[in-house]
C-alpha cells in the first residue's frame, strides 16, 4: 500500500515533545498512536467542509491538547 501523508507539523519534533509530557506511556505505543492520530487528524482538517470529517474535529483537537500535556 502506497499514499501520500502529507501534515502541517514536523512530526519528529512533536515526538519529541510529546514523549517528554507523557514518560508514563509505553515509548513504542506513543509513537504508533501519535502518528496514527496525526495522519488521521490531518484527513480531518482537510476535509473540514465535509459533514462526516467535521463530526471527528472537536475530538482530535482534545486528543492533541492531552498529548502535548495541556489537558490532563
């Protein structure tokens, strides 16, 4: 399977930041869930005008607040 992932953050960076504001979660699982949650997000955002893809942004935008370590 081949496509093309395009996201508007430097995934690597936001690694980092986010496996330094949660130690607690497995490093490996971090990494899966992180970057599954980021090509997902990315769908989202891009399709902001379609009704399905809209329902999904409040939730990924609260997903990201708690990664980066800014909602508990």
């Amino acid at each position: 399977m081949t496509f093309n992932a395009p996201n508007h953050d430097d995934l690597f960076m936001l690694l980092q930041k986010v496996k330094q504001n949660r130690p607690e979660i497995n490093q490996e699982d971090l990494t899966r869930f992180l970057i599954g949650l980021k090509m997902f997000g990315e769908v989202v955002l891009e399709n902001r005008d379609n009704e399905f893809f809209n329902q999904f942004s409040p939730l990924v935008k609260e997903m990201m607040m708690t990664l980066k370590g800014k909602k508990s």
